[in-house]
C-alpha cells in the first residue's frame, strides 16, 4: 500500500473514531507514517541532487 494511501485511511479512521485511546493510537500510527513518507522523500531528493 502506498503511504500516501494509508495516510489517507488513517486520517479516515481517526475523523470517525470516537474512542479517546483508539484516537490517540491511529494518532501515534498517522504521525509515524507521515515521517516515513517525508523521510523518504528527503531521500529521493538527495538522491536526484
């Protein structure tokens, strides 16, 4: 699955949730995808400068 795509159902998830600790965990879970994708983007980047 694409990151941006899970991104996406992440954010999904966590608008629908009512429940504090399922909020807080898709939370934890969305912000730990985010930083992948922007870590690898900073790759790619370095890699075609």
């Amino acid at each position: 699955m694409a990151l941006e795509q899970q991104i996406e159902e992440l954010r999904a998830e966590f608008s629908a949730c009512v429940d504090a600790a399922e909020r807080k965990q898709i939370e934890k879970e969305l912000n730990y995808v985010k930083a992948l994708l922007a870590t690898r983007k900073a790759m790619i980047e370095a890699q075609t400068a």
